[in-house]
C-alpha cells in the first residue's frame, strides 16, 4: 500500500493548497487501487472507486493500461465489481480515447461473445485515436470474413464518429470580461516564471491573470449560468507573443466546458476575442480546443470627411467606440449567420472569419486533431472497404488563379500537400494538409507534449518526419527542484518516442541546454521544408516555421502532418546601403518601424513575411525571422543567393556532425540522415538543378514593403513604452525608437546579450568592445549588471579557441559551471559581467528575472509585462530591445549612450553587416563566419 499511502500524503498536501487531487498517470497505483476495490471490506475501497473511475488518466498512460484491463475483466465477468456494471466498464472505455482502451475494445468486438462483441464494435464506432497496429488488426479481421470487423469499417467509412455528434448550437449566448486593455500576451494567460506546473491543470490554473480575476469570472458564472464567459484583449490582440498551449487550458478550464467527466481539469471550447482579433498561432491553439476566436472591431479609426485617419498630437489615430464589450455585458453569437449581436439581437459585427468550415468541424469534434484521425480514419476504413468515401467533412478550400505565379511559402506549401487535387496548384487562402519535415519541442511545453501523445495513444514518432529535437533550454539557468523533478522524465519520454533529446536519459552525452531555435535552424537542412515547433519564435532561416502549442506539436509527431490555410505572404525588400557603424539588429528594427510607416496599419500580423535577404548566412537571418514573430506574423521564409544558402547548409552540417560526436543520434540515425539530406540538396543547387527556393515574378503579395538602409543613421530601440497614457500602447514592439529620443539620460538597471536573437558575431562584438574600452581607459568598469548567454555551447568552444572567451572571463564576477548548475536562481545582481549557461536565461523569465522595477536593455524579443522583469510597487519594469553594442555599452554606462559615444565605442568592430542582395548571386558571405 505504499504508494497508495503516498497518494493520500499528496492529497493532503494539495488539500492545504486549495486543490483536488492530482490525476493518476501511474499504473502500479492504479493497480493498488483494484485490488482495495476488489477487497470488499478495504477502509480505502470507496475512495479507491473514486479514483479509479474519475481521476485515472486515460490515452498510453501506464494507468490507462492498468484500467482497461481491469475493465476488460469486468465486461468479460472475470472479475464482479457492484459500483462498475459491464455497461459502464464500456462507457469508462468510450472516455480513454485509445491506446490500450482500443486494444481491448479490439480484443472484445473480434472475440467469440457475440453480445460483447457487438458492444464493444458501438463504442469503437465512436472512436478516432487508431493507429496502425489498431487499423492492421481491423483489415485482417475484415479480410478473415469477420462480420463485425466490416460492420466497425462501414461505420468508420461513413465517418459516424464525427456525424452523430450533436451540431454546434444556433446560437451561443456569452457574457464578456474584459482581461486586460491593449495587446495581450499569453503571459497574463499562463505566466512563464509557473512553467513548472503546466502539466498539473489545476495547479496552474490557478495562476492565470490574478486571483481576482478568477473570482471575477467565477462571479459571472453564477449571475449568468446559460452563458458562456468570453475574454477579451479590449484594443488590442488576444495571444501575443506565444502560442501557449497552456494558456488556452487555463482559459478553457475557467470558462469552458468538462471534456468528460471521467477526466478531471481537460476542458474544451473557451470564447477568446480581442478588438484586433487573436494572435495568429495562439488562434490555432483555440482551434486546437475547439474554441471560438472572435475578432471584434469594436474601436474604429475616426476619419475627416475625405476618409483619412485623424491623428492625435503622437501621430497615431483616434479610435472611436463602435459598440461597447465592457465586463458583463451579455451578447449573442449567431452561428448560423454569423454575425455577433447584441442581448436584443442588433447585428454588432461580422464574425465569418471565426466560423469557417474547417473550424465549426473543429468545435463540433472539440478539438483540431480530432478532425484530422478521423479524416484519416474514414480514408483507411473506404480503402479496406474498396469503396469511395462518401463526402462528410467540409472539402479543402482550394483557391487556385490561373496564370499567377507563386510565393515562396505557396511553393512550399504545393510541394509538401497531402490529398489536394493532383495537378491543381494552390495559392494563399486554399485549406493544405502537408508533410511536417522538422518538429521541435521544447522544455516548458514539453511535458503538455507528452500528455497530448499520451491523451491520443501516439507511441512513437512518424516514419514520415525527417527530424525531430526535445530542447533543454527554457530551464537551463537554474537547476532546481522542479527541473529535476520534471525534466529528466520529460526527456526520456521524447527519447524513447524516437526525438533527438538535449539530455541523455542514459548520461552517456553532455546535456545540452542550447536554444532550441538555433537548434532547428541547424537541423532544417532544406529550404523546401515545413517545420513545426512548440514555441512562437520557430521561424527558421531556411524553410517555412510556425510555432505552435503543445497539441498541435503532439500531432505533427505523431502524424507528419499539420493542416492550415496557405497564409498570404508580403515582400520585404531593401535599398541602399547599411551605415558602417550600424548592427543587423538595428535593421531588423527598422523594418518594422518603416513598415507601419508605409502602410499605417500592420500589414505583417497573420501573414508570413518573405524576405528578400540571400546576403545572409542562416545564423544571421534568423536575427530577422526570430523578430517577425513580434511583428505578429505568421511565419518568415528568407530568399537566399545559392552560394549563401549552400554556406548555410554547409554550416549547418557541421552543427550536425557535433551532435553526432557528442554521442546523440539515435538507432534511427536520423542526424546522419539530416546530413545525407543536405548533401542532395546542395548537390541539386551546385548542378542548376533545382537553385535556392525563389518566388515567381508574376506572384501576387498582400503588400510590398522597402526597408530605406540610408535612413537607419542611428541605433534603433524597442520601447513598451510603459506610461503611455493610452493602456493599448503599451508593451507592443510597434514602438521604435532612436537612441537620440533618450537623450543620454534613460538610466539602465540590467543589461542582458543572449537569447535566440543573438549569434556568434555578437558574442565576439562584446568581447571586441572589452578590449577597446581597456586599451582605451585601462580597465572597464560596469556601472550595471551585464548578464550574456550564449545561445549555444558550440559559440563557446569556438570563441575559446579563437581567443575571445578569455577577456569574457576576465571581467566575468561569476561563470556556469555544468558540473555545478545553479540550484538557485538569482535574485541580486552586482555591477559585473555574468556568463550564464547557454540557454533562453532572461528572455524566458520562468527561472530567473532581474530585479523587480528595474530597466532592462536587452538584446532578446521580450518586452512584454511582468516577462524579463517585474513591477514594482513604486516603479515598473521596463524590458527595453536593443542591438548588442548598445546594450553593452549601456550596462557600463549605466545609461543610454549618445551617438557619440555609441560611434566610438563600435569603431573598428565588425559588426554584423548585411547588403542588399544584387541580381546575379553576389556570393556575399557574411561576418565571423
């Protein structure tokens, strides 16, 4: 009874905490809780019924395995539990969603009880998580002349499972509340400094926006119980930043509906809008939960009697209120016709976008993925039956125009379909299935990964997906308890699923904390591939990245597919010439800045940004690609010249070949195959074969955009702008700012170099200001903190090697050490330099933060609230976005530097540079490599 005695030990100390008990995965606990219940006279037995039937984890849980073969044994009559008759043992099955509960269901429908038989074929009608081993033992049954086999593959060829479910209702009555004003990042949703409890529902639910927030929701709740709560991001957009798998679960577990009542904390089918609608990728992951996603253009710009925009003394324009969506006020969705409408039915807005074909499927099945078994499932069950699928999920849009060219990403997205017209080319807005080539999953979300494969009896990794990679870098600063109590079995989960993990589970290679980012970028050997990875900023250099939440990452794993409409793209160009004491960063800045300046609105959010940028090595364009996901778009794609995209390849293959060495590919060999991928692909552009992936001439862009290089004469910031006196301005990246604006005297608290969004060169350019400085002064003093992470391990080895490491150290007051990770996180800093362990640090705010209240210039893509560092009572935070050099020369500063200053201490230094690229392949190879 040991481990049923530690599980009341927990109960009582999640008791304390306000919480239920935590839901089982464990099947030797499971097992201890049948053989109380088999004890008719156990003092524990009520309980133990309790547990097993409503707080046992369902999928290829280990527990899962245990009851479904306890509930095999009760319909079977091998065993007699009064509470659990053999026709609730079949509904208990019904609810696990497949794994060992379809193996058993299986073993019944084709056993010799033709009553049992016949039940257990009904419940599996209604079931889509079949796999292989599932669809095999099917077809032989069916082939074998079993009459149930051909009775479950008739059911599944008409797609019962999907038709008999009840219909979206009519009309969906919600009562709003508004989460906060402006943009809002997935942060307030789930913060990432509560990463650890993702994967315990209840436990980080708890942590969404504020307890009083949660008492707020739960108030309306009951004033308004034929309702449904909506949130709101009131002018702004809902989800920015991530897609926050996480944070769809919170909301849906606080204002959504029980998934089933034998699986506790799973809810589904939350109502999120925003004044701007909802963030790209965060909108998948509400699909992903069959919720709605409503964009309510409730604030419109006020315009003149000719139509423009006024603007108020900023420059920015004055909305006015359409109609009002203040906290309680109850509105009607109207799902037929699609419109959202007041309480006594006045139309307020068009809603269409939210209601598409595909995404009603999507809430009537309750989740995204759903969808996808079962069209797989119907295609299977047709094919065994030798017959054609009858026409049950709404047809792939396919938008096709004749006689126009392609953009990059409709190129991709025409190469890598699955089941669209042969023949028929694809342009934007047309509904794909594609092959999935790299998927990436990373620490934090890791875990809710693993849940996902386990909630839809996923074992191990598609054949189809070309590589795939567990990082290990969002918890790579400190090594604390919940690290270590959460990591290693996250990591042996991937490993033994076929990923190539960051830490061994055997210890037999160096755990490897680098950022995952750059990580895909080195494994995306191809720039015709598709990759998905769990984190917002995976947008490679190479191919076309989305990031996505944990449950869309589940699938691409387990299936080698993702379904999406091709985004319509727009063309980012450049001219003129980047200044010599300019850094790439400040470029990237001022694409942004420019853009909003050309068009007035942000003509990137939802769309994927092809850059027109082959000068560039992949390291360095990936500065740009990492951005664009604070420029809302959804995805990047680089046109790279031919020699530089072989440069890449080339650079990427010796990333490879270190992995290799350190002992981390796996029996399937997939690095080495990642390798043999990237020599065909720069054997077929050396030959004409097939050049670098290039758009058509005659391709058609949402919008063009041409970045001026001659205008960017200073260092450009990111500012959220935290005492804007409009709420909506604030902690968005739209605020770019020249270094003048501060006029020397922005005093810095923190300076941070590292996250994704640096490279190689910009360690070198911290190195390279030390001894300038020191030649010049005789030493260097910080009057703030400089904390720098290396993104990678390999940086390190190559900056020691080359030199560089050394004057690091010498002003270094503290070093990582991987035979001695921190244990603590940091909570004071002194005015020294910091060399923290490659990995995400600061940038991720889950581990460590700087001081609360304090100003923060770093080199990273975070501003968001309360992410890098916290308010204070009396001051708030600010995470201010800047180029290397700025926030070096900063942090010794103490303050913003004056252009001056700036020019001097960058004298001589190789920058990172970039020039635009010319029409016939220059073969430019960038700086440092």
């Amino acid at each position: 009874m040991s481990l049923y005695t530690d599980y009341l030990n927990e109960i009582e100390t999640r008791k304390g905490e306000g919480l239920h008990p935590k839901p089982i995965d464990d099947g030797a606990l499971v097992a201890e809780l049948i053989a109380q219940i088999k004890d008719t006279g156990n003092e524990h037995r009520e309980d133990s019924l309790k547990f097993f039937i409503y707080n046992t984890l369902p999928g290829t849980t280990s527990a899962a395995g245990v009851k479904a073969a306890f509930l095999k044994e009760i319909i079977l009559g091998e065993a007699e539990v009064a509470e659990i008759t053999p026709e609730f043992a079949f509904e208990l099955l019904s609810h696990m969603k497949g794994g060992p509960s379809v193996e058993v269901l299986l073993d019944l429908a084709l056993g010799e009880d033709a009553e049992i038989a016949q039940q257990a074929a009904d419940v599996l009608k209604t079931q889509v998580f079949l796999y292989e081993a599932d669809t095999d033992r099917l077809e032989a049954a069916y082939k074998a002349g079993n009459a149930i086999a051909r009775e479950i593959l008739e059911s599944y060829a008409k797609a019962e499972f999907f038709t008999k479910l009840p219909d979206v209702d009519d009309e969906i009555k919600v009562v709003t509340y508004i989460a906060a004003e402006g943009d809002i990042s997935t942060d307030l949703l789930s913060p990432g400094n509560q990463a650890h409890s993702r994967s315990d529902r209840e436990l980080h639910g708890k942590c969404m926006i504020s307890e009083a927030a949660q008492k707020e929701i739960e108030a309306l709740k009951l004033q308004h119980p034929d309702k449904r709560v909506m949130l709101i991001a009131e002018k702004g957009t809902m989800g920015v930043g991530s897609s926050r798998m996480s944070g769809v679960n919170n909301v849906a577990l606080w204002t959504g509906k029980q998934a089933s009542p034998y699986v506790p904390f799973v809810n589904y089918a939350p109502v999120v809008a925003g004044t701007n609608g909802i963030s790209p990728i965060f909108l998948t992951t509400v699909g992903v939960t069959g919720g709605i996603g409503l964009d309510l253009k409730n604030w419109v710009k006020k315009v003149d009697s000719d139509g423009k925009a006024i603007l108020n003394n900023d420059g920015n324009p004055v909305l006015e209120q359409k109609y009002s969506v203040e906290t309680g006020t109850v509105l009607k969705i109207d799902t037929k016709n699609k419109k959202l409408l007041s309480e006594d039915g006045e139309e307020l807005v068009d809603v269409s976008s939210a209601f598409t074909p595909q995404k009603v499927e999507f809430m009537k099945a309750g989740s995204s993925y759903a969808i996808v078994f079962g069209k797989k499932l119907q295609t299977f069950a047709a094919e065994t039956l030798g017959i054609e699928a009858p026409l049950v999920f709404a047809p792939a849009k396919e938008v096709s125009h004749e006689g126009q060219g392609l953009t990059a990403v409709e190129k991709i997205f025409n190469r890598n379909a699955v089941g669209s017209t042969p023949g028929k080319t694809l342009h934007a807005g047309s509904d794909v299935r594609v092959k999935v080539n790299i998927v990436g999953s990373q620490d934090t979300t890791g875990l809710m990964t693993s849940q996902e494969l386990e909630a839809m009896a996923a074992t191990v990794i598609s054949p189809t997906v070309d590589g795939a990679y567990q990082s290990g870098c969002h918890t790579a600063s400190v090594w604390d308890k919940k690290a270590q109590a959460n990591i290693p079995r996250l990591m042996k989960f991937m490993n033994n699923f076929g990923l190539i993990t960051a830490r061994d589970p055997k210890d037999q290679y160096h755990a490897m904390t680098d950022v995952i980012h750059k990580v895909l970028n080195d494994l995306t050997v191809d720039d015709w591939d598709i990759i998905i990875g769990g984190d917002s900023h995976t947008r490679m250099s190479k191919g076309v990245a989305f990031g996505a939440d944990s449950g869309t990452v589940a699938l691409a794993l387990a299936t080698g597919e993702a379904t999406m409409p091709i985004p319509e793209s727009v063309k980012v160009t450049f001219k003129g010439k980047m200044a010599d004491h300019m850094d790439f960063r400040d470029v990237v800045h001022a694409t942004q800045a420019q853009m909003l300046k050309q068009h007035g609105d942000n003509v990137f959010q939802g769309r994927v940004i092809e850059v027109h940028i082959g000068t560039l090595l992949a390291d360095q364009a990936f500065t740009f690609t990492d951005w664009t996901a604070e420029m809302k778009a959804k995805a990047s794609i680089c046109i790279s010249n031919d020699d530089t995209l072989i440069g890449s390849l080339e650079l990427a293959k010796s990333r490879i070949q270190i992995m290799i060495d350190k002992g981390m590919d796996n029996e399937a060999g997939t690095l080495q195959g990642l390798i043999d991928k990237a020599d065909k692909r720069i054997a077929e552009i050396r030959s004409g074969e097939k050049p670098a992936l290039s758009p058509d001439d005659s391709a058609k862009y949402y919008a063009e955009v041409v970045v001026d290089l001659d205008e960017i004469n200073e260092p450009m910031i990111a500012d959220p702008d935290v005492n804007n006196e409009d709420v909506s301005k604030r902690y968005t990246h739209d605020t770019i700012r020249p270094i003048s604006f501060y006029k020397a005297e922005k005093k810095v608290d923190l300076g941070f170099v590292g996250s994704c969004m640096v490279h190689k060169g910009d360690m070198k350019i911290v190195a390279q200001m030390l001894k300038n400085l020191e030649k010049a002064n005789g030493k260097v003093e910080f009057k703030a903190p400089l904390v720098v992470a290396a993104p990678t391990y390999n940086i390190i080895d190559e900056m020691k090697a080359e030199g560089d490491w050394e004057i690091l150290q010498k002003y270094s007051g503290f070093e990582f050490d991987d035979l001695f990770p921190k244990s603590q996180a940091r909570t004071e800093y002194e005015n020294i330099l910091y060399l923290e362990r490659p990995g995400c640090n600061l940038c991720m705010g889950n581990q460590e933060k700087a001081a609360k209240g304090d100003t923060v210039l770093a080199t990273s893509t975070r501003l968001f609230q309360g992410r890098v560092v916290e308010d204070a009572a009396e001051k708030k935070g600010e995470s201010l976005l800047a180029s290397t050099p700025v926030v070096v020369l900063s942090a010794i500063l103490g303050r913003t530097p004056t252009i001056e200053e700036y020019k001097t201490a960058v004298e001589g230094i190789d920058l990172t540079k970039f020039a635009p690229p010319v029409e016939k392949p220059a073969g430019t190879r960038s700086a440092h490599f």
